[in-house]
C-alpha cells in the first residue's frame, strides 16, 4: 500500500502563470482583489506577480503596483518570478517573501524564452542569487520542459538532473527546486522517473511539482508525485491560463481540482475549498470567459441522501 504524505503544500501561480497566459487585460484593482481574495482561503504560497520586462509580457506591467497595493496577510508568503538581475532587483525592491528564479532543461526552449543559451541563463542565475542573497531573500529554482520540451520533443532525465545539479550548486542555494511541465507534456511514468531520480541524486532537497493540464494529465501527474512522496505543487485557480504555444489550450492544473482530491484521498492542505471556489469564480468575472476548473463546474463532492 502507498504511503501518501498526510499534507502538501500548493502555490498558488493563477494571479501569475495564469493571468500572464491569459489574452486579456486584466486592471490593476482586480489583480490586487484575487491576490486577498486567495491570502483568505488558507493557501500559503501566492506567486502574485513577475518582474519581467514590460514588452516581454505586457500584461504583467503593473506588478509593482499590485504588490503595493495588496494586504499581506502575515504567515502567507508572496513571490514573484523574475528572468534577470533587474527583475530580482525589481523583487527586492518590493519586499517580496520569496522569488521565483527560471531556465529550460531544453537549449531551444530556452533560446525561445529568454534568448540565451541554457550556459548564459545558468551565468545568469548565479548573479541573481548574488542579489538575492544579499537581500536575504529565499529563492526557488525552476526548471522548464522538465518533462519535454516543444520543439525538442523528449528531454532526457540525465539532462534534468545535470540543469538541478548546477541550480544548486548556485550560492546562496535554491530552497527548492521546481520541475515544469511547461506545456503539458508530462505522464505518471515520467514522473515517476523523474522525481525517482531527483530523490536519488540529491537527498534531502525539497522537489516541487509544476504540471499543466494541456493533455488532461494533471492530476494523475500529481499522483504520480504523491506516491513519490513529493509535497509541495504549484496550480492555478480555475485553470486559469493557457499555453502560448498551443491557442484556446488549458493552463495550470486548477487549484479547486487538486484540493478537492487531496482532502477527498485525507491530505490535508489548511485550504477552505468554498472559498478558493469563491476566489475561482472571482477569477471568472475578470477573465471573462469559462474557466476549465471542474470542481467549479461540478461543485465539492456530496453525499446524497440514502434513496
Ligand atoms: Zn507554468
């Protein structure tokens, strides 16, 4: 029988990998009322924004705005993804609890995504480390196409394991380190390999998991995972978000769907289900069109009465 971990913690990236997936616009003043609408459901990490360059991602020009405007509710920890030294700098200067550091196992994947080879991304993070260690800002390292890569097809684990090895061997260290399945690639048996590796090769160092739900293999990666005993995911509230290289694809794995499994299979979360859902159809409104969410749709699991 599988020993599955009694909690997870999850991450919340909808106001982040969601919204900046999202066609739209979506104004500053809803941006700010999702982030506190989510601080109130029991989650604890919210990645509210990026610290990208404007014309990179324009929708997510107002990120310093946004977190200036939030209400930090104490214990939940905000952060922000950031590609460069200006963005990290952008973080500091906006006291955000952790960051969020990023670089492809696959060279073309990266050379789309950033415009560096995978050696200048890794030359990269060591100076964003630098700042961050200075700020005493913790950090968490992701790699994208961990479980393949769009114009690459299969990436090979040896290559995770080497890009894991090099983030953290970065001084000061990663807090963990995030696997992406940046475009919905992934399956249970990868998976299973992976983090199998991850877990062999570097002991003691916390894994975080990062599935999109492009194919429909979200939460059955998530399971995966869990029978590996990893504990801390990353989602998205309603499914918020998409694929850039995939038009009308879903995003993340959602929020509400995950929690809904989890506390159904008696791992704990500390998330209030009805009011991610209340967050969920929050998210709803401003995006203004159906999120894929199911539990959103479907409701929480009830008992009927007995006939
Ligand atoms: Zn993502």
């Amino acid at each position: 029988m599988t020993n599955y971990p009694t909690q997870v913690s999850i991450r919340e990236v909808g106001p982040r990998d969601g919204l900046q997936n999202e066609a739209g616009w979506v104004p500053t003043g809803q941006k700010i009322a999702l982030i506190n609408a989510l601080a109130n459901t029991g989650l604890k990490r919210i990645e509210a924004v990026s610290f990208v360059h404007p014309k990179a991602i324009p929708q997510m020009r107002d990120a310093a705005e946004v977190i200036a405007g939030i209400e930090r509710v104490p214990g939940v920890n905000y952060s922000a993804i950031v590609p460069n030294a200006a963005g990290a700098r952008r973080a500091v200067a906006a006291a955000m609890d952790e960051v969020e550091i990023f670089l492809s196992a696959s060279e073309s994947h990266n050379r789309k995504n950033v415009r560096m080879s995978v050696a200048e991304s890794l030359a990269a993070a060591q100076e964003i480390a630098q700042i961050l260690g200075e700020a005493k800002m913790p950090f968490d390292a992701v790699i994208s196409t961990a479980f393949g890569c769009p114009y690459e097809g299969d990436v090979p684990v040896e290559r995770v394991m080497w890009v894991a090895e090099k983030l953290l061997e970065l001084t000061p260290t990663p807090v963990r380190i995030t696997l992406g399945d940046t475009t919905g690639m992934a399956n249970p048996v990868l998976v299973d390999r992976i983090t199998g590796e991850f877990q062999a090769r570097f002991p003691g160092r916390t894994l975080s998991l990062h599935f999109h739900n492009t194919r429909g293999s979200g939460l059955a990666n998530v399971l995966a995972g869990l029978q590996r005993g990893v504990t801390h995911y990353d989602s998205s509230l309603g499914g918020l978000g998409g694929c850039p290289y995939a038009p009308g694809a879903t995003g993340n794995i959602t929020t509400e769907d995950l929690v809904n499994m989890l506390h159904d299979m008696g791992i704990s979360t500390g998330i209030d289900l009805e009011k991610l859902l209340e967050c969920a159809r929050l998210a709803q409104d401003y995006v203004g069109h159906e999120l894929p969410g199911q539990v959103l749709k479907a409701g929480p699991r009830t008992r009927l009465a007995p006939f």
